[in-house]
C-alpha cells in the first residue's frame, strides 16, 4: 500500500483558497459540484486532498470554453 504525503485540506482552508464561504462549498458537496472530499472514517468533518483541490480548480479552466 502506498501512502500518501498529499497534505489534507479542512473546509474552511479550501473556502480561504477559492476565496468562497465553507456555507458554498457544503452547498456545492451537495450538488456533485465542488472539489472531490471524504468524510474520514465515514463522519466528521468533510477533508479535501489538495491535488483533488488542484484538480478541480484545473478543470474550471478546461470547462470555462475561453480561449486562453
């Protein structure tokens, strides 16, 4: 098994990152819209791998149809 080193992200971190509310980014988790997250041991708080972050935030680029 391989571990990993990817540092774990609260909410409240990834809302500082976007720049957004932990409240928009519960409401995005809701909807299949934001970053993916686990709640680790399956209850808790919600935790956001950065890559996943990174990722996602990627991909809003990608998704945007702008030509860059």
């Amino acid at each position: 098994m391989e571990i990993s080193t990817d540092p774990w992200l609260t909410r409240q971190e990834v809302a500082d990152r976007l720049r957004t509310t932990g409240k928009t980014l519960a409401n995005w988790a809701t909807k299949d819209l934001g970053p993916r997250y686990v709640r680790l041991g399956g209850h808790g708080p919600a935790r956001y791998r950065l890559s996943d972050v990174i990722a996602w935030e990627n991909a809003q680029f990608a998704d945007s149809g702008d030509a860059a």
